[in-house]
C-alpha cells in the first residue's frame, strides 16, 4: 500500500483544510494511505509524531474551517541540506514516497528542490549509516504533486490559488462595513490590502466596492496622479453626491511602485487637498482567517482529487507537476514552468517593467 504525505506551508489560505481532506479521502478511496505531515516541512525534518496516518473520518468537519488544521511553519531547517536530509530520512522509515503540498511558490520550489536531490540525500544517509541500502530499496523516486494555496493568487498558470476568493470576500465585507461608518460621516478612508507583490486582491477588491480610487503593484502612478485622483473623487462627492470616499491601497503597491506611495501620504493629500475628513484601515490578516467561500471548498476538492491522482499516475521520469485551474477546468502543470514564469513576473514589477509584466501574465494584455 502507498503512501501519501500531505502539508501546507508558507501563509495558511482558506481552502487549505479542504485539500488536506480531499487528499485524505481521495488516498483512501484508491487504497493508499494518507499521512499528515504537521507544521510544514518542519514536521518534516522533526518526525515523530508530527507525522501522522490520518483516517476518512479525521478529516470530518474540515471544509467548513478556516486556517490550517495541519498548522504551517516557515521552516528555515528544511532550507539547509542537513534539514532535508532529516526529512529524507523521516520519509522512508515512515514508508512515505509521494508528497502532496499546498502553498506559496517558495513552499513549491522547496518540494522541487527536495525531490531533485534526493536520489542524493538517499546515497548520503546510506554513506552516513543513518539508513541502509535495503531500507533505501523501495523509495528510489520521490513522488511530488503541488497545489497553490494563498490568498494573493500571484501565481502563474492558474486562474486562482486557493484561498483568493475568500479572502476577497472578507476584503469585500470589510469594505463594506467601512462604507457604512464612511457615509454616515461622510469621510475618506483608505483601506490597505494584503497580496504581497500580487495587485489582484486590490484589483478585485476595488471593482466589486466600486472603490474610488486603488494603487496597483503592476500600474505605477504616473506624474500628476494626486491632481487626477482629486478630481476624480471631488466629482463623485460634487456632481454625483457621493458621501464616502475609499481608496483601496494594495500593500506591494507601497513597496514596489515607482514613486512609492504610502497610505499615510494618499491620507494627507485627501485631508490637505479636498479637506476630507480621512481615516487609513488596514486589514491585516482577517483577509487570511475564517471558513473558505463555497468556491474554495469546490476548488480544494477537485484539486485535492486530482493531486492524488496525478502522484499514482505519475512515472519516474516526469517532472512534478502543480495542480491548477484554467478556464474553469482543473489541469497539471509542470510545477517548476509556473514556479518560474511567477519569479519572472516579480522580477519584472521590481525592475518597473509594468507593462512586461502584465503581457506575461496575459498575453492579450494590450489589446
Ligand atoms: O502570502 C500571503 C500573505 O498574507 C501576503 O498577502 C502578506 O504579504 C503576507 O502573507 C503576510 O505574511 P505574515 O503572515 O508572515 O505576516
């Protein structure tokens, strides 16, 4: 009977339980066995009892969660090769060879790392004593399925990582609730959104508010950006009777764009320049917690089906593949093809390449 390791790593999103259970049950249903793998690959390089065989009905309950249940960490021992090779180690002697996780493209680049090196880490361990070569026999290929779970949906390839929806239906609630207070004072409020170096969570936020006004990693204001958003706003609040006023800020725009704009400098222009009373509200991580859309529990499920699929499909010779979602059919990607194509698309923003980037993301961007 195989195997089959399941973690989530790096930021949790919504969804990620419901993974975790499809992938249980989807193992089960095909006569394997389903381990979890606790805190990451921190659970990985710990052993022990933070690897654990899970059962259908452990998973019971688990669509409807927020979070992780199986926890996540940020593992920096699993960066060093001596972490990995801890890991290598804990997999065997728990009879574990095909491993399915959900998380970031760091999280993924670390899977692919590991299972590039490990006919190595295998070969190190037997040099080592640490295992013998009969123990090493029936795990010579390691098995590698991603899934993209995280609320920035920054990732090439796929049409939405899991987690993105919900997290932008909290961003949307939230707003909401903000324009209620905003109206009844009749104030500006700029409301700063995670997403990393992602603009997507902005983006979508600000269309499904109707925002004013929002700041993009990927569309850099240009010269004369404070008269053109002062306008903008002063005709919503004169000649169409507007009485609250939002501006969504995406948290890469602050880093990244090209003439760095704060929250508290887009405060001071709505305060100074149109005498708006203004308030700056930052969401921070309520846009990660709570149970996943209805979209993410679907989206979980399918991809979770098709991870475990695509380990007992996969030949020894295959690259690992990441699950996605492309116009609304659940597909395999070569994992490291999007991993890539995602670097190059950060590299580009970094180097105010904007419209490059944008082109890589879709190809029709221009048109
Ligand atoms: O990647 C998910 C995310 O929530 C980003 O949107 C945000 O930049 C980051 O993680 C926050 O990380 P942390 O929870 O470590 O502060």
């Amino acid at each position: 009977r195989r195997r089959i390791g399941v973690l989530t790593s790096g930021g949790d999103a919504p969804g990620m339980n419901g993974a975790v259970r499809a992938v249980v049950r989807m193992a089960i249903h095909c006569d394997c066995e389903a381990y979890a793998i606790f805190e990451g690959y921190e659970g990985l390089v710990n052993g022990g009892n933070m690897i654990r065989q899970l059962h259908w009905e452990d998973v019971r309950g688990w669509l409807s969660r927020g979070g992780t249940l199986i926890g996540s960490a940020r593992s920096m021992a699993f960066r060093e090769r001596v972490g990995r090779m801890k890991a290598a180690k804990n997999m065997v002697l728990k009879g574990i060879d095909a491993l399915v996780v959900c998380g970031g493209d760091g999280s993924l680049t670390g899977a692919d790392v590991f299972r590039a090196e490990w006919p190595s880490l295998l070969a190190d361990l037997i040099d080592a004593g640490e295992l013998s070569p009969e123990q090493v026999e029936p795990y010579k290929v390691l098995n590698i399925v991603g899934l993209v779970g995280s609320i920035d949906n920054d990732m090439s390839g796929t049409d939405a990582t899991i987690g993105c929806y919900s997290s932008l239906t909290r961003i949307c609630d939230a707003v909401d609730d903000v324009f209620d207070t905003a109206f009844s004072h009749q104030r500006g409020f700029v409301i700063e959104v995670m997403g990393r170096h992602c603009g997507w969570l902005a983006l979508m936020a600000a269309i499904s508010t109707g925002a004013d006004w929002m700041f993009l990693p990927e569309m850099p204001p240009q010269e004369g950006w404070e008269d053109e958003m002062c306008s903008v706003i002063t005709k919503n609040r004169t000649e169409r009777g507007k009485r609250r006023t939002i501006v969504i800020v995406a948290e890469g725009a602050q880093d990244r764009q090209l003439n760095k704009v704060p929250s508290s400098k887009i405060k001071d222009i709505l305060t100074d320049r149109l005498g708006l009373d203004t308030r700056v509200t930052i969401l921070g991580h309520t846009q990660r917690g709570g149970a996943a859309c209805a979209y993410d529990r679907w989206l979980s499920t399918l991809q979770g089906v098709e991870a475990v699929r695509a380990v007992l499909e996969m030949s020894p010779s295959s690259p690992s593949p990441v699950i996605t979602i492309r116009e609304n059919k659940i597909m395999r990607t070569p994992l490291m093809e999007a991993v890539q194509a995602t670097k190059d698309v950060t590299a580009k923003i970094e180097e105010k390449e904007f419209d490059e980037a944008m082109t890589m993301r879709d190809p029709e961007f221009k048109e």
